[in-house]
C-alpha cells in the first residue's frame, strides 16, 4: 500500500445559486459533524454580463457580491432546515465561512481550495453537455483539484457500504487507502472492486482482440494477483472485502451505484481534447453516475490542458 492518507478534516463546498447544490450541502454538512472536519463554502458568478444571455444569467453580477451572498445564506440556512431526519443531527452551518467573489467558477473554486489546505471538495451533480463535452465546472475540478472531489448527485444518506475501484496500480492504491480512511471513520464497510475488461481495440464488435486462451490466461492472472493483494490486506483491515468483475470499466462501475452507497476511483487529469476524443473512465463515470462519486487525483501526473 501507499503512505496512509489522513481522514479529511477541511471541507470546501462549491454552491451555487440555482439550487443544484442542495444534496452536496447536506452530505458536506453530514460529514462535518460525522468526521469531524470543519466546512467552508466558495461561489463564484461571472464577471461580467453574458452579452448574448437571458438577463437573468447577469443577475448576481448586477446585484453585486454582497447581495449574492446573502442571499446564498438565506438559499442554505433554508436547505438546511429541510434535512431529513436520518441525517440529523447536522454540524452547524457557519456561513460566515462563505466566500462570494466574481470570477471564473472552476478557477475560484480550485484555488479557493489551496488557499484553505482543503483535503476534501464536494460539489453538486455532473450536468453533461450533448456531443464532444470539452469540459464545465465539474469537468474543470476535477482534473485541477489538489484534493479528492466529491459529487453527490443524488439525496445524501448515511455511508454505510462504500465501493472503491482499483486496478492496484499505485494510485488505484491511493484511492484505496482514502476509502479505508473513510471507512474506518464512519464505520462503514468497504469493498474493493477489480474490472477486469478484455482487450477489443481492433477487434470487429463482438470478438475479442486475443485468442479465448490467451484471455483465459490473462484474466486468470489478473484475477490472482488481485485476490492475494487483498486478501493480505483483508487481514490487517477489519470491515475490508473484494469482488472481481469481467466486463466494459465503465458500465461495471455504474453497476455498483444501486449496492454502494458512495464509489471512489482515482482519476489521472485530461481536459477538453483529450478527454472527448481519446476517452476517460473517471469523466464517463462522473457523467452518468447516480451514486456519489468521490475522485481521488493524481497530483504527480502532469495534466494536459
């Protein structure tokens, strides 16, 4: 395993102004109270009017700072008090810790969180964009953060079962380590999941790139390697198992929304280009899943932008 990652103690909220945040509010505040860690908040609206917009997209530019963030206080304090009760109790709000500028969302938000030491950043659902997606906020964060990014896409609930998959490669292991974090602290069971996807590039649909022995043989070593590694691991961490499944990354990983209450996958950083044309396992996932998704990056991997 890798050096142990420390249980996060400095959330950082990104909120917005339409209301999308209302689940990541609560799963932040949930978590404030549950870690413990202290909660912050960063919003931030464009700096000038969108000349070719609805006027209503300038409003918070036209109110001014101060305006928007009061009326942020009003929009969370509201939230708040809607809390369904297997959430409750709540860490306190503490909007005094609000931050409201205007500027660049992704950027404010990313730098908001160095600024603070932040080892945690949650934010409110993925909204894809149909065709070449070539980034948004979510997108932005993501393959910036300098700390692993939650997105809570649906109502928060208790974690109880928390899903974190892996190749066993050195940053799969990192984010391995971040949901053992978790887990030992909120007292709730984690498994590690190995997709095991047989290679197709090159091949027509519905055949395989290699001979069935070969992947037979592949899969069976996969399957080996992983099985030890855990099981060693499984000892030494009570409330620790495994699954090892053969299928497509991505749809084997949307699989485990409805089992798990939170999944947690390492990410390495592709932006715009990159990502539309050449792929991303993590950016598919955080498009189209259900569940909360917690990314955990790779800060020594250069990103391409």
């Amino acid at each position: 395993m890798t050096d142990a990652i420390a249980i996060p103690r400095n959330l950082m909220l990104a909120v917005d102004s339409q209301g999308a945040c209302e689940d990541a509010l609560l799963a932040a505040l949930w978590l404030a109270r549950a870690l413990p860690a202290e909660l912050e908040y960063v919003h931030a609206f464009p700096p000038r009017p969108i000349l070719w917009g609805k006027a209503s997209q300038a409003a918070e530019w036209e109110a001014g700072t101060e305006a928007a963030a009061e009326a942020l206080r009003e929009q969370l304090t509201h939230i708040a008090a809607r809390a369904p009760e297997a959430l409750l109790p709540l860490a306190p709000l503490h909007l005094e810790r609000l931050d409201v500028v205007s500027a660049h969302a992704a950027t404010r938000i990313v730098a908001r969180a160095r600024e603070r030491e932040s080892d945690l950043l949650l934010l409110g659902p993925h909204t894809p964009r149909p065709g070449f997606d070539f980034g948004g906020t979510v997108r932005a964060v993501l393959s910036r953060a300098p700390c692993p990014v939650w997105i809570q896409p649906r109502p928060a609930r208790v974690l109880r079962h928390i899903a974190v998959a892996t190749d066993l490669s050195a940053h799969a292991l990192r984010a391995l380590e971040f949901g053992l974090a978790l887990g030992s602290r909120l007292d709730a069971r984690v498994t590690a999941v190995h997709v095991f996807e047989p290679p197709v590039l090159g091949a027509p649909e519905g055949y395989s790139a290699a001979p069935v022995y070969v992947l037979e043989d592949a899969e069976r070593s996969a399957r080996g390697s992983f099985e030890e590694q855990l099981g060693a691991l499984e000892a030494s961490r009570p409330g620790l198992s495994h699954e090892f499944v053969r299928g497509g990354a991505v749809d084997s990983i949307l699989a485990l929304e409805e089992r798990f209450d939170l999944v947690v996958m390492g990410s390495h950083g592709h932006t715009g280009f990159a990502a539309a044309l050449l792929g991303s396992v993590t950016h598919a996932v955080a498009r189209r899943i259900r569940a909360p998704l917690c990314v955990v990056p790779d800060l020594e991997r250069r990103f391409l932008h």
